[in-house]
C-alpha cells in the first residue's frame, strides 16, 4: 500500500508540468468549492487517515514493545513484536478476551493497558472504567478489587510520608501519617509568595477564583529528606488584564487579571531557592542566583539526581547567558557547573543538559561550532573533556544513553549537500566522541524510538509525498529488521489529495537555499493564473514548514481549494540551521517575510501559473505580526492580508520570547518594527483583516486595539473581528477560518463569497 500511495503522490505531482498558463480564472466560487474546502480542514482530514506512526510501548525493559491500530470501524486491536525474531503477533487473542469482558460487539473495542509484565503472564486494563486484572495466556480477565488505598496529597514525598502545601501563600508540611500540619514560613504574601507559579489566565476563567488551586513548584528529594521550593517576589510586577464580556452569569462582564511580565519592563518576578530540611522542619533560603520567570509558571526549573543533588538553570535576562548549577542538600552550597554566553541571544528551546551522576559527567548542547552540537562536562571540575557529536548537523532530539556501553542515540538535520537540511536522521555516537555512525542513512524525516536495552528502534519515515513506513531496525547499523504496522490512507486518497509540492529557492542575499511547500486546489489546472497567499510565521524559536507526511494537516490545503496556490516557507531568522542563519533575525524581526517576497517572486517566473499581482498573507500570533507589517513593508506586493492574535508591539507581550530576539534594554530599533509605527501604517495600501480572541491569554488584546488605534488615527480602512469567549489560536474557530476563506474569495480572487456558510462535517 505505501508503494501505491507514493505513486498515487507522484502522478498527481507530474500535473503540474504544462505549458504556459494561458487565461487567469474566472472570478467564481461555488458552494461546492467551499464544501470542498471544509473537507480538507485538520480537524476532517485527520478521520481520513489511520495508523500512520506506530507508538512502541515497551516491555519489561527490552526491545520487545506492544502497539494497537485501529479499524475503520474504531476497534482497537493490540499487537506484540519480538525484534529478535523478527516476529508479531496479537498481544492477547481478542475474541476470548472480548468474551471475557462480555463485550457488546456492536460497540467500538477498546482498552487501555496499565501495565503489562510477560515474566509473570499479567495483563492489568481499564475497560469502560472498571480495573481488570488478565492473564495473557488464557486472555481471561476477572474485575480488580477496589482501592482502598487514599490517594496521596499533592505534593507528596516519594515514600508517600509527607506532602508540602501552600495557605496564605505560606509553606505547610503535613504528615500523611499522623495527619498533623506544621507552618513552616510566615511572611508569604500574595506578592512575594513560597512555591506557587504565576497562574494562566485559563486556569480560572469561567471558574469559582477561589476555589482554583495554585500549582507549586516542589522538588522532593529521592530519599524524601529534602525538599526543594522557590519564594517569587512580584511585588513590582504589572498585571494584564481579559475582559469577558459574553458569559451565563448575567450581562455585567467579568475581569481576569493576571501577572503578565511584558517585555521591557524594569521589573521582573525574580525567585529565591528555599530548601527545606524534613526531619527538623528548617527552611533554608539557599545562596544561589536570582532566578527570572518571564511568562506563566515558575523561576525555578531543574530536578534531582539519584546522587542526592539537585540541579537547576539560571538564565541572563534576554537570554544572553544560561548556566547550569548543582545543589548538595548537605552543606546548602550551590556550585556552578557549565555556562553558555553570547553577545546576542543563546536558544531556550535547543538548550538542555543530562546528568551521568555515576561517572560524574554532564552532556551539554551549545551552537558555539555555528550548529549545535553535544559536548561532555566533567561534573566534579565543570572542565569540557570533549565535543561528542561529530557530523556537520545540528543535533534536533537526545534520544537514548547506553551507559553501560557509553554510547549516545541522538537526531540531527542537515549535513548533506544533496537533500533538506531539515530532515531528521538518528545517529550513535561514543562519548568520547568516536564511532559516530548515521543509522537512518534515506533522504526522509526520521522519528525513532530507541528500546530500553537499546538493541533496536522504530523508525517512523516519510516525507510530505510518501506515506510514513514504521520500521523495526537493529542499533548496530540501522538495518532494517521488520515493518510494523499498516497505515491506511485511502480514504484520504479518495477525496482526490494531492501531496503538498516541495521547492528550493535562494533568499533575498542570492545565495542562501531556502525550502519551502506549495499547496495547490485538488481540481489544479496549470492553464490557469491563481492567486497566491503567504501562510507566513517567522518567529525564530523554530522552523515551521512540515517535512513529514503530517503536512496534510494544515489550513492551508482547505485554502488553496477556493482557487488559490498556498505558499508556507521558511526564510532566514528561523532555527534548525546554523547559527548565522539564525541570527538574520536578532534585532530584526521586522525583516521576516522579506525572504517570502523574494521567493514568491522567483517561483512565479518558473511557474507561470502564479499570479503575482494578486498575493496575499495570513497568519497567527508572531505570523500575524508578520502580516501586518508585510502589508506596511511590501504594500505594493501583498494585496489582501488578514492577521489574527499579533503581537504587534513586541513591549505589550511576554519578556521572554520578545527579548531574546530583540535584545534588552529598550533601543531604538525596538521603535522601528513595531507595527505601531505612524510611518509604515501611511503605506498600508491593501485590505487587511485584524482578528483577535477576546480571552487571549498569551497575547494580549490589547496588541490589536492598540494597532486599531493607529490605523484609525492615520484614517487607513481596515477590518476588525474581535471573538468573544476565544483564546490565542483562532484556527480552532469556524467562524474566523470561515471569514478568513470570504476575506480572500472577495479581495484577493474578486468572487462573490458563499453567503454565511455554515461547516457540517464535524457536527
């Protein structure tokens, strides 16, 4: 079947080889256009396709691993591989088991497995929220004794003897056993509190407030001697606040108001570390680093070693040092261990570290080669003993350590001339960095799995065009030892899909490969002109152009199916690549789309089909950003843009992501790209749809009423949806994606909308 599928792709690929176009379309949509186009929305498209990566989940700590595929029907059906013998075969035999069960047969099949140990033939499932305990040689299962154990409280030690809480923003330490409580501080108040986070709106909108609990930060020991918590001083700190104004509870609107450190603030919620010593009920405030917390959550990010130490991150603001520390309980000394500095910003989302307590060793990522790459610490000295990786990549995924055999399993991208330096391949490399082999050497975007006694993994393999293959494959080299699995995707072939179509281009500097997709309608004639639309984010915490055939999952197919040709790219200032390629996008966020212009316009030349008079750009949240200030900056390229939830002044959203692109303090070029800008709104000349949900917790709405203030004040037309009752993502709302489609038919196709239609596949 995945032969066949990946011809099917390439057939419908060879399409769009013609001739020269030779008329642009004509200005209609029909309602079967838009019923087609809600056919290849996510939330349909992803009924169409089953069983397309095998999840392993594995057994007794071996290679050997049980999975389950369903049908069309939505039965479950659970099946065991033995690697070493190249063998499957049903994990249970699911008729008795069904019979067991005195399953109803005209109902779907499913269980979930809790736990499974074939040493002792012992099968424990929940099955319609009931507990069975089953054999697997019989397939016979017999209901579970209820519980009558007392859940533990939060919070509670690993033996189960103690838990820690919080009242009046206070430390409590309860003794499960005895039941008694001890207040352990008494100076906690609400803005300079023990344990909690800085809670998401979310977490209580539509919610009795005072009822809503607090999460804690607390790190117990593994010996349950000690316990780890920070204080949070945000007594400085501002406040955003949500306005619901549609809600059950009367016509007066509700309030949500929330800590919400904006960047370039002057304050920031800065923790100490408190540890607190069980037995004598102690609370120590630890002499370590103030610990910034930039958005929701806590300043205090690590966790504890099986050698009784703890180890935590400390970040410079903006991002321009991250450091790594370790705690010893026993003199409360805190000693540094590795730090990475840059002049301009190091990568929160690439930066991470694990510890070897038993060789007294550290593995650390750092991109100071120009790609990123591991490197092993002496954990004692803090001194490198040397680089591990060894290919010219930037290493993506840890994913396994072979202590014993002192081997790394690691994913990285790039480092062939002759393929996307975005697909993903795993490696095995020695710690010492010797030995390094590729293990997954095909042109595809590879997702392993490695087993616990590492002697193999599953390879989940594919690109946009070809349906994933799920392989089992040996550690030694890579070959293939089995297939797994059988992913179904004709139901997807048969509402006439066609394969996103990759491309390469050179950004704007005429030398840098850029790689990008290109979505057309499933009735594509290359005789026809289409518009094109930009489904743009730049944002440089990562590259967002899918590699994988999980591209089917996207908006922009449902799009290009109204009669347009859907571009998504990535220029440069994303992640994944090097590091120069990265940086285009420090101080310079405003520059995002300059390599989309460029590339669209090159593409056109080699694709008469495109009509590059009539382009248009969308997108989200940093992408709405981005289309907002494409329509200043290159107002006589994009003709219609519609931007939703934009952090369209970077000083009215989080600090943390904000400032490590654009650097902290507060400069001019802070001025210069905000969408906010007199200046660049006089040049707005196309139609622009702002949108924002009005209970957006992760950018403001403000950030769009303040540009709609802008636009109104430089008397510029535009249009304005603001949703009641949404949060950040629109894409989740019909109606949005339904005025997002109108917007785009009428001023960028110049047809004539489907009248207030309504979607119906989902109902």
């Amino acid at each position: 079947m995945i032969k066949k599928a990946s011809l099917l792709l390439a057939s419908a690929m060879l399409s769009a080889c013609s001739t020269a176009p030779t008329q642009i379309n004509k200005a209609t949509v029909s309602l079967a256009d838009y019923q087609r186009a809600e056919q290849f929305l996510p939330k349909n498209v992803t009924k169409k396709v089953r069983n397309l990566a095998v999840t392993p989940n594995w057994i007794n700590n071996s290679s050997d691993f049980w999975f389950n595929e369903v049908d069309e029907k939505g039965n479950h059906t659970y099946y065991k591989v033995e690697p070493a013998k190249a063998k499957v075969t049903p994990l249970f035999d699911h008729a008795l088991l069904k019979a067991s069960l005195q399953h109803d047969n005209d109902t779907p099949f499913s269980v979930y497995i809790q736990a499974l140990d074939t040493v002792t033939d012992q099968l424990n499932i929940n099955y319609k929220q009931q507990d069975y305990q089953c054999r697997l040689a019989d397939s016979h299962c017999d209901k579970a004794a209820a519980s009558t154990a007392t859940s533990p409280q939060s919070y509670s030690s690993p033996d189960g003897r103690y838990a820690l809480s919080v009242k009046d923003w206070n430390l409590f330490l309860t003794d499960n056993q005895d039941k008694r409580t001890h207040q352990l501080t008494f100076d906690g108040t609400e803005g300079y509190p023990y344990a909690v986070q800085n809670l998401s709106p979310k977490a209580y909108i539509n919610q009795d407030q005072t009822q809503v609990k607090q999460r804690l930060s607390v790190f117990w020991s593994p010996d349950s001697k000690t316990v780890l918590t920070h204080r949070m001083n945000r007594e400085k700190v501002g406040k955003l606040h949500l306005i619901q104004s549609s809600h059950t509870e009367g016509l007066r609107p509700k309030l949500y108001s929330y800590y919400y450190p904006l960047a370039g603030d002057k304050h920031l919620p800065t923790g100490d570390v408190y540890s607190i010593d069980v037995a004598s009920k102690k609370v120590t405030k630890v002499d370590a680093p103030k610990l910034q917390q930039t958005y929701y959550g806590s300043p205090l990010w690590g966790w504890w070693e099986d050698n009784n130490r703890f180890y935590f991150f400390e970040q410079a603001r903006a991002k321009k040092r991250i450091s790594f520390h370790q705690y010893n309980p026993e003199n409360h000394q805190v000693r540094l261990i590795v730090e990475e500095k840059s002049e301009q910003f190091l990568d929160p989302w690439a930066q991470d570290a694990w510890v070897l307590a038993d060789t007294h060793e550290v593995i650390w990522p750092s991109q100071r080669s120009g790609k990123q790459q591991y490197y092993l610490y002496d954990l004692t000295t803090g001194k490198l003993k040397n680089k591990i990786t060894q290919c010219d990549c930037f290493v993506r995924t840890f994913s396994g350590l072979d202590k014993e055999n002192r081997t790394l399993y690691f994913e990285a991208s790039g480092g062939f001339d002759d393929r996307d330096p975005y697909l993903r391949h795993l490696y095995k490399v020695n710690l010492d960095g010797t030995e390094q082999r590729l293990l997954t050497p095909e042109p595809l975007e590879h997702s392993a799995r490695v087993a616990p006694d590492f002697d193999y993994f599953v390879d989940i393999a594919s690109d946009v065009q070809t349906v994933p293959s799920n392989l089992v494959r040996s550690t030694v080299d890579g070959h293939v030892i089995m297939t797994v699995g059988d992913p179904d995707v004709s139901a997807l072939m048969a509402t006439g899909w066609r394969a996103p179509e990759p491309f390469e281009v050179l950004a704007n500097d005429n030398k840098t490969k850029l790689y990008g997709l290109m979505y057309k309608p499933t009735n594509f004639d290359p005789n026809q002109q289409y518009p094109v639309i930009d489904a743009t984010y730049t944002g440089p915490h990562n590259f967002f152009t899918p590699k994988s055939f999980w591209s089917y999952f996207q908006q922009a197919q449902s799009l290009a199916e109204l009669g347009f040709i859907v571009i998504k790219m990535d220029g440069r200032g994303t992640s994944k690549r090097d590091r120069d390629f990265h940086l285009v996008a420090y101080e310079n966020l405003a520059a995002g789309v300059d390599d989309h212009v460029q590339a669209i316009k090159d593409l056109a030349k080699t694709h008469r089909y495109l009509d590059i008079n009539r382009v248009g750009i969308y997108g989200f949240s940093a992408g709405g950003y981005d289309t907002a200030q494409a329509m200043f900056r290159h107002a006589d390229f994009f003709k219609v843009g519609v931007a939703a939830s934009g952090n369209h002044d970077f000083r009215i959203d989080k600090t943390g992501w904000n400032e490590i692109w654009l650097g902290y303090p507060v400069a001019k070029h802070w001025d210069e790209q905000t969408n906010l800008n007199m200046d660049s709104i006089a040049k707005l000349k196309g139609k622009l749809l702002l949108a924002h949900g009005e209970l957006d917790e992760n950018v403001n709405p403000a950030a769009t009423m303040q540009l709609v203030d802008r636009l109104i004040k430089a008397n510029k037309d535009f249009d304005l949806m603001i949703y009641p009752n949404a949060d950040h993502v629109l894409n989740n709302n019909d109606y949005f994606v339904r005025k997002r489609w109108d917007y785009f038919v009428e001023y960028l196709l110049g047809a004539k909308p489907v009248k207030e239609y309504k979607f119906e596949l989902n109902k």
